[in-house]
C-alpha cells in the first residue's frame, strides 16, 4: 500500500513586518527553501511531480500561481509543475494534506508541500480590492456578520472565561520557550538562513521578546473590544505580522528506498473540521478529535502538539476541551513570538514539530491550526 512520509523540512527564519526579510520578493523566499529542501535530500528536482504552494495573500507579487514562478526560480527544470492553494491560515498545512493524498492515490511519486506570505509586501487583506467576499445569501444566513478573527478570538475568551491576565501569561510563555529554543539552537537544523539584499544574512527569527511581565502587558490596549466592555485581546497576546517560508519534500517509503533516502516520518491521518464562521477560530477542537478518532489513537499517544497561536485565547480553548498535557504543546513557542506568515505557516509548524519530533524521539506528533472561515486541519505525524 502505498504512503506519504517527509523526506525533509525546511523554514527560512521568520522575519518581523518590515523587518529583514522584508526585502526578498516572496518568489524568492519561496524559491530558497525550494532549492534548500532538495538539496538537503541530495534529490534531482527533475524527480519533482509538483510543487504545491500555500499563499493567502494572492494578489500583486504572491499572484500568477507563486508556486510555479517559485520553481522555476529555484532553477527547477520547466517540466516541474506548481499550484497554489488557499486555505486562509491552514494554506500550506492543507498543501501537505494535498501532498501526501498525491503520493498515495499515485498521482505524484515525489512532490513539495509547503507556503510562503510576505505580509510586509502584500499587506493582510489586499486581495479584497475594496470589494465583500461575501454574497447576499451568505450574509442572510449569518445576519449580515462581517466575520472578523479579532472578535471571533474575543467571543472565545468570552465563551470560555478567559481573563486578560491569562491571555498575558500565556504569551509571555511563548516567548519564553521560543527564547529558550533559539539560545539553545533548536531552530537551527530546520532553518536555512537568507541572504538579503544589503548582503547581511537573516538567521534567527525575529519577534522573539526577552523579559516583559504581566504587568506590563496589561497597560496595552485591546484591538478588537474596548475593556470597559470586556476586551481581552491586545497585539501582544495575538499572533504577529511576519514574513516567512517553508518547504516539506514529500514521496512515498518505496520511493525514498528506491532513491537511497531515508524518510523521517509518515503522515499518519489528515482530517478537516468546519465550524461557526462567525467565531471562527474553534475549529481545531473537533478537528483534533476527529483526527484521533480516525487514527484509533488517544490525546496521551500524542507526544507533541503544534497549535498555531493565532490569538492565546485559540490555543487555551484547546487546551480547556482536548485536555492535552500543556507541557507538550508548542514546547518550542508559537505564532505569538515566532510569527504567523499566513500561507507559510501551516508548513512552518510543521517542519518544527517534524524537527522536534525526531530531536527528542517522539511517535506522534498532532498539528491543527484555526483558519478562515470556520475551518481547520489536522494532522497526526508519526515518526520513522
């Protein structure tokens, strides 16, 4: 029978809005971790069927299917394909999804999943033009709600009690953790530095904040709701604006020994789950235990737990319903002080979790993130 198993995994670092990466046209970012990923695998990129590309932001320079014009800048041959996949947050988590589907109907024998978004050029909602995605049926049934993620994240910490003081700590901790992380090189496997075009090198992700307290956290502002009317979600406890890619090469375990490589671990279960749009953000709860279920595996099978922080209050509903060991989710840090690069962060998290996994020799890995929508992935990892 065959499967689909990562080869590889490789991220650039994650860069601040208007930070290092700021400078390297998306296509190019995309375009190293291409190049990077293949060589790393010592695979000819002739052998690739497909690069399949996460991007939310398709419009301006992320247009005209970033996934092929990134291969073909990569210097792949002309014969190498490429699509581009919008699945709002989850783009390039979904691209895997898509990738090891590929692999195992036999419609690829060796392909690349990930994502980039460089939301310093191609700023959070360009693609909208000024226009409403949303047709007059849509609104009818959802009362005319403009969804918006930033509510959706304060109805979370309505719903399920969150305080701001708990929004705060959390935040702090994934800095905390991403700070251990960097100064104990855990990242430094997974990430090929780039070459900007001052010719300095960016090599280390950049939202990472050292110190900081409760306290301090507590005198910023809250974005979405006012406090006098119960407002919780402020910049500092929400993911960040961030530039960023990331590249997983992917083929089947026959394929890998006919080639000589040695794969590091196995997509093991891919679900989807869909919720209330208006919320938004809870998906990841039933996609989880819809991902469990599917793979015959409980909460404490799981090792290892990525769950993109697009607001603290995402992951801590989670944590509340699943009630997954906090000490395994996210070990490394997350999108409050890693980054969120839309597109790129589903394979972001991913090539971390894969990292993490064979690092500290864990089975199984589950990763979900909330997206646009109401929807989520899921996916179960397991380790070769």
């Amino acid at each position: 029978m065959r499967d689909a198993v990562i080869v590889e995994a490789v991220r650039t670092p994650v860069g601040k809005r208007n930070g290092g990466l700021s400078g390297v046209h998306p296509t190019d970012l995309s375009a190293h971790v291409l190049s990077t990923v293949v060589q790393r695998a010592g695979v000819d990129p002739a052998l690739v069927d497909d690069v399949v590309w996460g991007c939310v932001g398709q419009v301006g320079e992320q247009t005209f299917d970033i996934a092929r014009n990134a291969a073909l800048g990569a210097g792949f041959p002309e014969t190498v394909a490429g699509v581009t996949v919008d699945r709002q947050c989850g783009s390039s988590q979904q691209a895997v999804h898509f990738a090891a589907a590929g692999l195992i109907a036999g419609h690829y024998d060796v392909v690349i999943a990930g994502g980039v978004e460089s939301m310093s050029r191609v700023p959070m909602g360009s693609s909208l033009l000024d226009k409403v995605p949303f047709g007059e049926r849509y609104l009818a049934r959802y009362n005319g709600a403009f969804p918006n993620q930033g509510v959706g994240a304060e109805m979370i910490a309505q719903r399920w009690g969150l305080s701001r003081a708990q929004l705060d700590e959390f935040a702090l901790t994934s800095h905390e953790k991403a700070a251990i992380a960097q100064d104990e090189g855990r990242f430094d496997a997974q990430i090929e530095p780039v070459t900007l075009p001052d010719g300095t090198t960016a090599a280390r992700d950049e939202g990472v904040r050292r110190g900081g307290t409760v306290e301090g956290l507590g005198g910023l502002k809250t974005v979405f709701k006012p406090v006098e009317d119960g407002g919780v979600i402020t910049a500092a406890n929400s993911s960040q604006i961030s530039d960023g890619s990331a590249a997983l090469l992917m083929t089947t375990s026959e394929k890998a020994a006919e080639l000589g490589l040695t794969p590091i671990a196995r997509v093991h279960t891919a679900v989807l789950a869909g919720t209330d749009p208006v919320i938004m953000l809870t998906a990841p709860i039933p996609a989880t235990q819809k991902a469990l279920a599917k793979a015959g595996l409980k909460i404490d099978d799981i090792g290892a737990f990525e769950v993109n922080e697009a607001f603290a209050s995402v992951p801590l509903a989670w944590l509340a319903d699943i009630g997954a060991d906090p000490k395994a989710m996210n070990p490394n840090g997350g999108a409050i002080a890693l980054g969120h690069p839309l597109g790129g962060s589903g394979a972001r998290l991913m090539t971390t979790l894969v990292h993490h996994m064979r690092d500290n020799g864990i089975r199984y890995g589950l990763q979900t993130m909330c997206e646009g929508g109401g929807q989520a992935n899921a996916t179960i990892i397991e380790l070769l």
